[in-house]
C-alpha cells in the first residue's frame, strides 16, 4: 500500500446505527462547505440553494473565521482576498456567526432544513472561546449544530495569525471540546498530520498531540478535517505501524474523518493502487467517513461539485454500503443527533 493513505485508516470500527436516507435522490450530503471567503465576502444562501439544486440534500454551513487584514504599507491599493495573496496578518472575526446564523434565519422552514450551521467565530486559544460558543447558542437558539471548521495547525496560515499561535495542548481547545460534548455539537477540526517539508524519518508529533487530543475527548463528536492533508502536508511514512494501536483504542470511536477538499483528492486518485487502497481503508470501516467539498462560495453548481467528480473512480470501488454511509448516511447520523442534542441543551439554558 502507498504510505501516503496510511493516515487514512486511523478511524475506528464503527458500532452505531445509520440513518436511513435511501428516499433522498440527492447524490451527498455535504459535511464541509464555506459560504463566506477570508475577507468575508461570498454569495448568498439562496443562491447557495441554487448551486446544491438536484445534486446536494444537505450541507453545513460556516464562513471562515479568520479575516485577512488588507494593509497598505504590504499591497498598496491591490485588495487580497486570500491568505497566500499578502504578508499582512489574519485575526479572528468573530461577527461571522450572526452573519450565518442572520442568514439561516431568513429562510423558510423548509429551506432551514437543508443545512446546519456551524459556529466558528472563536479564538482557539482563549480560555474564554467557550463561553463565546455558549453566547452564541443563548443569542440564536434553533440555528447551530456544531462547532467549526476552526483551525489549530495549517501550512502557511497559523504563523499568519495576530497573537498567541493555536496548539492542540492549549487547556483552551480542551475547554472547547468539553463544552461541545456537554451541548451535543459536532466538531469539525482542522489540524495537518505533520508540518511542512519534514525531514526524512522525522516523527510527527501533531499526530501523537491530535491523537492525545482525541483521547481526552471521549464523548466529543468530532469530525477530522481534509484526513489531516494539506497542499504541501502530505501523508507521513511508516504510518501503518500505528494503525493497530489506533484501532484498538475504543476512546477513539467518536472520531471521523472527512475526504474534502480537492488537494485531498489528488492524492487519492493519484493512481489505480492508491485509488484501490483508499476504497479498501473506507469499506473496511464505512462509518466513519463523510464526504465534503471545502468549496467556498462557488458561483456555479460545475464549480461547487468539482471534488465529488474528482472522486468517482474512487467511489466505483466502494460497496454499495460503504458508498451511501461516506456520501450521506454518516452525515445524517451525526447531524440528525446534534440537531436534537443542541435543540436540548438550548432548552435547559436560554431564557424563553
């Protein structure tokens, strides 16, 4: 097997039940979707609707918490929209989730049942982002199910960020996920496996600090964005010899891997072995995989399905079990519970 997807089979065997979505035509649910970009700027949720027509039952929804600072003295009058366009830094923007949660508000029910909005809004290492998390579920009770995308380690991003860098053994990100497990909300985590350009025979230590992470956080719901892959973060060698320590671990049942983003996919379709690897890996332990574009605002429905078309050969090889559970089923099961879950502790905590 190439080494590459030996990340991959870090998921455990699945034991819970799946919803049932055979009567829904759509062809994926979607677990990773930006509607805003880094200067908070994207189209609309109606025209969003538009772009999933026919093709997409169900997505979450989150713009991205980091606004990219447009300085002067860096790009002059030129704007950058992107974090790789300018030197200036990024900082936290926090008003990104009552621009969501404003948004799903004007929607009909019927609309509103279409997606789950997602807070991202938060510092990662603030002691006090899970109280901001709490304020946001007070303020807008019926909106949000889970928590994310938020970055803690990501190539050429993290070292961008005014103040204090994300860690994933800051006790603020424990408090984070403490409070997620206490109100039901999924979390949807971005950290890479390793760091840029390591050195041959390097070992990984985020993945030795992620896994830890996972292990103190039993009964967190947590999704593992893009399986820890980046653009230059690729999967680390000799992984495979932690796959059997990984598995036996029964703390680790709560974590799931998403297959976003199109850099993910490249890897995966790379060739006929890795494509074939990857299908054995997904069929192996169907339930705890989830499809996701990590598209952001696409104008287009062509556009916004680019990654699921990336991924057909990958999906001929799936069983027909394995291939509903990754494009819809796990996505319902979590969402489904969150939805209930967070409906429940709002109820117990906002003054009505």
């Amino acid at each position: 097997m190439k080494p590459i997807y030996a990340l991959i089979l870090l998921v455990p065997l699945a034991t819970r039940a799946q919803t049932n979505t055979t009567a829904d035509t759509s062809w994926f649910y979607d677990s990773h979707f930006h509607l805003t970009n880094y200067v908070q700027e994207g189209i609309t949720v109606q025209q969003f609707i538009q772009v999933m027509k026919g093709k997409v039952g169900r997505s979450t929804l989150f713009g991205i918490p980091l606004q990219q600072e447009w300085s002067y003295g860096n790009t002059g009058d030129f704007a950058p929209t992107y974090y790789l366009a300018t030197d200036a830094p990024l900082y936290y923007y926090s008003f990104t989730d009552a621009y969501i949660a404003m948004a799903y508000r004007g929607l009909s029910k019927e609309e509103q049942k279409l997606f789950d909005p997602m807070i991202t809004g938060f510092n990662p290492t603030d002691m006090y982002a899970a109280d901001h998390i709490k304020r946001v579920l007070k303020v807008f009770p019926g909106v949000f199910s889970g928590i994310g995308e938020f970055t803690i380690h990501k190539e050429f991003v993290s070292s961008k960020v005014a103040g204090e860098v994300a860690s994933l053994t800051n006790p603020a990100l424990d408090r984070i996920l403490d409070f997620a497990a206490e109100a039901g909300l999924v979390v949807l985590l971005h950290s890479d496996i390793n760091m840029p350009y390591p050195k041959p025979g390097q070992e990984p230590y985020l993945l030795k600090q992620i896994r830890s992470l996972f292990q103190r956080h039993p009964n967190t719901t947590i999704i593992w964005a893009h399986c820890g892959l980046g653009r230059v973060v690729q999967p680390v060698q000799d992984q495979l010899k932690m796959l059997d320590v990984v598995l036996s671990d029964p703390v680790l049942k709560h974590v799931h891997i998403d297959i976003s983003w199109d850099e993910v996919a490249k890897y995966v379709v790379a060739t006929p072995e890795t494509i074939k690897a990857t299908a054995a890996v997904i069929n192996k332990y169907p339930d705890r995989f989830l499809m996701g574009t990590d598209e952001v605002a696409p104008a287009t429905q062509e556009k916004y399905l680019k990654v699921y078309y990336m991924y057909e050969p990958l999906l001929k090889q799936l069983t027909p079990d394995a291939k509903n559970k990754l494009l819809k089923g796990n996505y319902a099961r979590l969402f489904d519970n969150a939805r209930q879950e967070v409906r429940k502790w709002e109820a117990a905590h906002t003054n009505n």
